[in-house]
C-alpha cells in the first residue's frame, strides 16, 4: 500500500512541476518586447568618448536591434551566454576589463533595459549609444 501512495506521490509532484514549468514559460514569452516584421526606418546616434556625437540612418527588415546593426557593420563584440556584448560602436572600442568604459544603449532617452540583441527595431524608433567610463 505504501509503494502505491509514493507513486502517486511522484506522478503528482511531476504534473505539478511540468505546469508550474509551462506557467513560468508563458509569463517569460508574454513580457519579452514585442517585435514587428517588415521593413522598419530608424536612427542610431553614437557618442563617442571625446563627446563628438554621430547619427546613422538605416532600414531593415530585422525584427531587433543587434541583428540590424551587425548587418550594417556598426557593432561588434563578444557574444555571450546573455547575448552580444557590444565592445565596438562605429570603430571606436570600449572594453570594461581593458578600461573601466561601456557603450550604454538608450532607446529614446531612456536607459535601455535590454539587450542589443532582445531591444527590438521600431519603425521609427530612434536609439542611441553612448561611451560610457564607470564612475
């Protein structure tokens, strides 16, 4: 009789884990930012290190940020675990294990809260990178 209640035991702590598993994947797929397809107009403006300050102008048919700016050869770095970690913006490096600086991404005026590689391309959307030495 024990060996039937443990079974049961088992199988019910498996369906419980395989839904909460199925609620945590939808939560995660629902707050990931939305993308649109087709094709998109925007600008990235890049501040380099001496203040100086340009603006690119570029269409794409990719649905987020890094993809297009790859594409367009204006960003590189080391990919990672967490995504692309840009250590290069318009030719100019900034590597925080070499020299305590970061490209901060701003989406707007606003302090992205993701990735280069999960920000997704808005049809207008204007972005920014910004070099950045920790302070």
């Amino acid at each position: 009789m024990e060996k039937k209640t443990s079974k049961k035991g088992i199988i019910i702590a498996l369906i419980v884990l395989v839904a909460a598993a199925g609620i945590f994947c939808g939560i995660y797929f629902f707050l990931l930012p939305q993308t649109t397809t087709g094709a998109k107009d925007y600008s990235v403006t890049v501040v380099h290190a001496d203040k100086s300050s340009k603006t690119f102008n570029y269409n794409t048919d990719e649905e987020y940020l890094g993809a297009a700016l790859k594409t367009e050869g204006l960003i590189s770095g080391d990919e990672t675990e967490f995504g692309m970690m840009v250590e290069t913006v318009d030719g100019e490096r900034a590597v925080w294990d070499t020299d305590g600086a970061y490209w901060a991404l701003y989406i707007g005026d606003e302090y992205a809260s993701t990735g280069v590689d999960t920000t997704p391309v808005d049809d207008g959307g204007i972005y920014r990178f910004e070099y950045t030495l920790a302070s």
